[in-house]
C-alpha cells in the first residue's frame, strides 16, 4: 500500500472541514426552526385555530394553559363576540416568552325569526326550569374535560348531507321572543337519516331525551375540541365509546325544542362555540 502524500492528506482535511462545516449549519437551520411558531395573520369569529410551535414549548391563549401534541400542535377556538387581536402566548424549550398576535375579524349575525316552536320550550314553567339547569350542568360537565386523542386534527367531514337550515352564531327569536345566538349548524334532512362521526373521538355523553336539545351525543375529538349533535330520533353510541371518523352514532329526529326534523351539528372548543362550517372549510 502507498503512503499517503501530503496532497491527499490536505484533501481529506478539506473534506472533513467542510463536513464539519455543513453539520454546523444543519444545526443552525434545525435551532431557527425549533424557535419558530405558525399560526394564522387573521382568523373569524366562531374560528378553531391551530397553531404550530416548537416541540415541548409552553403555550396559553387568554390565561389558559394550552396541552400540545408530541409533533407541535395547539389549538384553541374564538369567541362568537371576541373582537380585537388575538393573543398567543409561546415559550419553546430554553427561550423567552413570545407572545403571536392574531387579528380577529368580525362577522355580520343576522336575526333568525323561528315560529310554532312549543311555548313551554320558550318559556319554561319553574319546575321546567329546574330541570333545564340540571341537564345543562351536566353537558357542561362533560366539556370541561378533554382527552390526549387526535381526532381534531383530522379533516372534518359532514355528519349528513343537506340544506343548511340554521347557521351559526345568527341572533334566534322564538315565537317573537329574543333568545341566545344559534350555538351550532342546523341541517335540514328526514327523520332516520343516520349521522356520522364527523372526525373520531370519545363519546362523553349520550342522553335520549333533554328537555331542549332532545336526543343528544357530545363527542370529545381531544385537545379541548368536542362536537353536539342534537334533536336525535335514535342513538347508537354510548358514553366511553370510541368512534372513528364516518361511524354511525345515531339518526336524525326533531325531538327537544324543535319545529321539524335536522341535525343541529354544534362543536366546541371548552366552554367556547365554535363554527362547524369553518372547520369543515378548513379541509378544502
């Protein structure tokens, strides 16, 4: 075997210096990105929002500590009534806080005038009334919780296909008596249509017959994100059941407060509503 000549010796440490070299600025590129955070410029009221951060980051929107997946996702919803500038608060592994603003632009409600919806449904009696609180405690019991699944980052599908009868957020008089902005996404079809599981997730509550809502499933797709599905003739799930995206959970009726047979889709990010049409539009 030759000995190695000086010439070649100077090639191989050239070499090794430049691979050194490239490694160092594999590592700089690969430390910009792990500080960076995506998220939108702007977004509408009744938005779910998704953000991307840097594996391991602390995140908070409005004092609240936001969970993030192992690849970098949070999530978080906007207020049918939020306005201003939306404020992210993020703070990757080993940095300082920064805090993203998002621009929130406001939405045109207009009034929803809904006729021959049963008195009693509009005007409870006490002993109605009473009942209404308790049933409303319990839905809003079954939201204050959400599960590690990754349901809410998938694409959205219809629960059923058909005329959108009642869209979110628009302000709802009964009878000639104003009432709260609509809290979901009506979709007028026949009684029996089955519905279908939107995206997966865990069934956290399925009640037969609410005063209002009739018969009604909530499924928590995890991360705080949870979808209603009301007025329900029939249901085929139970609470603690796993569905998956496409599942049948049960079928269209027009039992609780309603004047005929649709789907009221509604979902939820905690406590906050949200606009069904724009997640599904997320997806397009």
């Amino acid at each position: 075997m030759k000995p190695k000549t000086a010439k070649s010796l100077s090639v191989h440490a050239l070499v090794f210096w430049l691979l050194g070299l490239l490694c160092l600025t594999f590592a700089w590129v690969e430390q910009l990105s792990a500080a960076e955070v995506v998220a939108p410029a702007h977004v509408q009221q009744g938005e779910l929002v998704y953000a991307r951060v840097p594996s391991g980051s602390r995140v908070s929107y409005e004092g609240r500590a936001l969970d993030v997946t192992d690849y970098g996702t949070a999530v978080f919803g906007i207020g049918r009534d939020a306005a201003g500038v939306a404020r992210l608060h993020v703070t990757p592994p080993g940095q300082a806080e920064r805090v993203v603003e998002i621009e929130i632009r406001p939405r045109d409600w207009p009034i929803e005038r809904i006729n021959g919806v049963p008195p009693k449904t509009v005007s409870p009696p006490p002993e109605i009334a009473r009942r209404i609180a308790r049933e409303q405690k319990k839905v809003a019991a079954a939201r204050a919780d959400s599960s590690h699944g990754l349901g809410f980052a998938e694409h959205f599908v219809w629960p059923v296909r058909g005329r959108i009868s009642g869209r979110f957020g628009n302000q709802r008089v009964y009878n000639g008596t104003p009432g709260s902005a609509h809290s979901g996404m009506d979709i007028a079809v026949p009684t029996g249509t089955p519905v279908k599981a939107p995206a997966s997730g865990t069934v956290v509550l399925a009640e037969p017959d609410l005063y209002l809502t009739g018969g009604t499933v909530l499924i928590d797709h995890g991360y705080g994100v949870g979808s209603n599905f009301l007025h329900l003739s029939k249901l085929d799930v139970a609470v603690g059941d796993q569905v998956k995206q496409g599942e049948i959970i049960g079928e269209v009726g027009a039992t609780g407060r309603a004047t005929g047979p649709h789907l009221h889709w509604g979902m939820t990010w905690f406590s906050t509503r949200i606009d069904p049409l724009l997640v599904l539009q997320r997806g397009n």
